[in-house]
C-alpha cells in the first residue's frame, strides 16, 4: 500500500470483503503492473472527487 492515503481508500478490512469478489489475474498474460487494491482505490477516488481519469495523482 502506497503510503499517501486519501479519504477515499479502502481500509484493511473493507479491502478483505471486496478483495475475494474480484476475478482472478489471467495467467499466461502479461503480469499485473498495478497491485489491484491500488486500481480499486484510484475508482473510488474519482467517482468520490469527480476528477477525469487522466487527472488522477
């Protein structure tokens, strides 16, 4: 976990009950560039701010 935190970030323990809902990595594909937490994190964080995606920190 990044150590800038905004409001909008998941707490340990929300990320333990949306973390089981997400689909599994492909595998055999190019590995993952950005840790999903961090992707689910910068969604709420636009959808909280209403800031354009390219905008994003």
């Amino acid at each position: 976990m990044s150590p800038d935190r905004y409001p909008s970030d998941l707490t340990d323990a929300q990320w333990e009950l949306i973390e089981p809902l997400l689909p599994e990595p492909n595998t055999g594909g190019r590995p993952e560039k950005h840790p999903r937490r961090e992707i689910v994190n910068a969604i709420l964080y636009v959808v909280r701010s209403g800031c354009p995606w390219r905008y994003l920190p």
